[in-house]
C-alpha cells in the first residue's frame, strides 16, 4: 500500500479525518477515493471471499464515520489504519482463530484476480492464468499469520513497519512470518507442480 | 519453483490485483451513511449539552446500519434469479483447460481453431443458457496442440 500522497490542492487524509470527527462525514468520500480499492483489496486476498471483502470494506468506513476520534496520527497513516480495521472485521466475520487454515474460496469473485490482457497470445494467457491461480489457491493455504504479511508486504507494498502496525505484532515477527509464508509458498507450489507432471506422464 | 519465479509470480499477482475495485455498490452504501449522518447531524440542536451528543450517536449509528442493511438486501435481490437479459447477454469466457494445466506447460506451439458448437454445451462448463436458445449454436475457439489435442476452449457469442 504505497503512500497515497494527496496533491497540494487537496487536504490530508489525517485533515479529512479530523473533519469528520467535528461532523462533516462529506469528507468520508475523498477518503473512499483514496483508499476504498486499498482495503477492499487487501479484505478480498485475506477472506478470499468477494462478498465479504465488500461488506467489510462498507463497515470500515462507517467504522471511521461514527469513530473517527479513535484515529491517531502519531500511530501511522490512514491507509494503514483502516486496513487494521479491515483486518479485524474479517476475522471478525469468518470467526477464525488465529492459526487455523484459511475457508473455501470463492472462486467466482476471485477469478478477476486472474484477468489476463486479451492482446497477449492464447496459450501463454491460459499458462499466465493458470499460474495465477496456482499462486493464489496457495497463498489461500497459508495459516492466516503468515497469509496476512505476504499480502500486506508483497501483494499490497507496505513496508515493515506498517505491516506490523496493522497486524498489531513486532517488525521482526512480520519478517519471519513472510519468510515462512514464502518458503511454504515455494513448497507448495513446486509440489503442485510435481503433482502436474506426474498427472501429464500418467496420461 | 523458487525464490526468483516466486517474486516474478508475486510480482505479476500484485498487477492483477490492482485491477480489481469494490463494487459500486459500495460506494453507494457508504455515501447513503455518510448522507444519513449529515442529515442527523443537521437536524441536531445548534448548541447540545454533553449528553445529549452522547444519545445522538446511537441514532447516527442506527440510521447507518439501516442503510447498509437496505442496500445489501437491494443488491442480493437484483443478484438471485436468473434474468432472461442475463443469459441474452454477450459472452465471451476466457480460454478453459480442457487437459491438465502440467500438460501445456510442456508443450511448445498451438494454433486456435474457430467452430460453432451446441449451445447447451455452455451448461457443461456452468455457463448461463438461454433455454429458449438451446438448440442455436454458439461460437467457439479452440486451442489445438500441432498433434490434435484439444488444449482449451473458450465461447463467444
């Protein structure tokens, strides 16, 4: 989640969000603009679940509406903010404990994930999309720790230190769990892709 | 699989996933609360005692839920069902394995074939079908390796 620096003419996200706290929720809109995709993305990869990302990206928002005076400035930024939010409503909704595997998937609402430009050739489209897939079922395996830090830090390009913010946890626990999650990550999907090659010689 | 292919994988992951937005109908319901709290906040008295700020929260909150709960209620309704304008609509699916995924790592060269087929053959990949349509044909491609396999197919219509 890279920063999302508002231009000169346009006030703050720590300003907006004062503004709502003295009554003015018609700041809440540019605050949408900026970091509504932010966090119904990062909601989307955690729940794997569409319909949940988006309910959870309305309730973070009325979240900040009604408790914008919860928002500290000296703690991080906005974007990381309600993505700590976003976090908690997940886990909130699908009532998971914090190591237990991820749900089922909701292959419907991911499959845009995998949307590949038409202007590519079919058959490295389909190999791209493919592969995709493979990389995000697996990143969908992972035990929720370690699924939370790949996607704040690589999918979602925050640093360190605002990945742990969100996670509530130490820097240096966030660095182990990423690495563990790509370790696993490279297990599972080398191992899928010797299940492939067994399954292509069998045939 | 290793380290390098993984950050290549994670790389190309990342791109897709900044295509993908909420819905709009999000957007709908978040500005129907901010607008239900400026309503609420504009039929406040001008000047309130501490308490009194205290109990128009809950009105404010109360009147958010409402319009979230109506909105999703509104957008699960258009969701179930079927509408004959739904399975009218034009189709075009992406290219759908037909062999193991493996099998066309391996292979180096294909060519696309273009055929009408069944259009009840949409129902076998759960695609949508117009039962009035049924027996019409629907465009078709095929991605055929030089021996004959057929690889994929996608439908277009």
């Amino acid at each position: 989640m890279p920063p999302t620096d508002p231009t000169d003419d346009e006030p703050s996200d720590a300003s907006l969000v004062e503004r709502i706290r003295r009554g003015s929720p018609e700041a809440l809109d540019p605050l949408y603009r900026r970091h509504g995709a932010d966090v119904y993305r990062f909601a989307l990869m955690w729940s794997g679940s569409a319909a949940v990302a988006a309910d959870v990206t309305q309730e973070v928002f009325v979240h900040l509406l009604v408790h914008a005076g919860d928002f500290n400035s000296d703690r991080g930024r906005v974007g990381a903010y309600l993505c700590g939010i976003a976090r908690n409503l997940v886990r909130r909704q699908l009532a998971m404990p914090t190591h237990d595997p991820l749900p089922e998937v909701d292959d419907d609402a991911l499959a845009s994930l995998v949307r590949v430009e038409e202007k590519e050739e079919p058959l490295p489209r389909l190999l791209r999309k493919a592969e995709l897939e493979s990389l995000r079922r697996a990143i969908a395996r992972l035990p929720a720790p370690y699924r939370e830090a790949l996607i704040l830090v690589e999918l979602q390009g925050c640093s360190y230190a605002e990945a742990a913010a969100i996670c509530g946890c130490e820097l240096g626990t966030i660095r182990s769990r990423l690495s563990r999650a790509r370790g696993l990550l490279v297990r599972l999907l080398g191992s899928r892709t010797d299940a492939d090659a067994t399954v292509g010689e069998a045939q | 699989m290793n380290e390098d292919l993984l950050d290549r994988q994670l790389d190309a992951l990342s791109q897709e996933l900044q295509a993908v937005a909420p819905p709009e109908s999000v957007a709908r319901a978040i500005g129907a609360a901010a607008r239900s709290s400026r309503s609420l906040s504009s039929i406040r008295p001008a000047r309130t005692n501490g308490r009194e700020r205290w109990l128009a929260w809950p009105l404010v909150i109360a009147a958010a839920v409402a319009v979230i709960a109506w909105t999703l209620h509104a957008q699960r309704s258009e969701q179930s069902g079927v509408s004959p304008e739904k399975t009218n609509a034009p189709l075009a699916t992406e290219f759908i394995p037909l062999v193991p995924v493996g099998e066309i790592v391996r292979d180096e060269g294909a060519y696309v074939v273009s055929t009408p087929m069944p259009r009840m053959m949409l129902a076998e990949f759960g695609l949508p079908v117009d039962p009035a349509r049924a027996a019409d044909s629907v465009s078709s491609e095929l991605l055929v390796r030089r021996d004959g396999t057929v690889l994929a197919v996608r439908f277009i219509d």
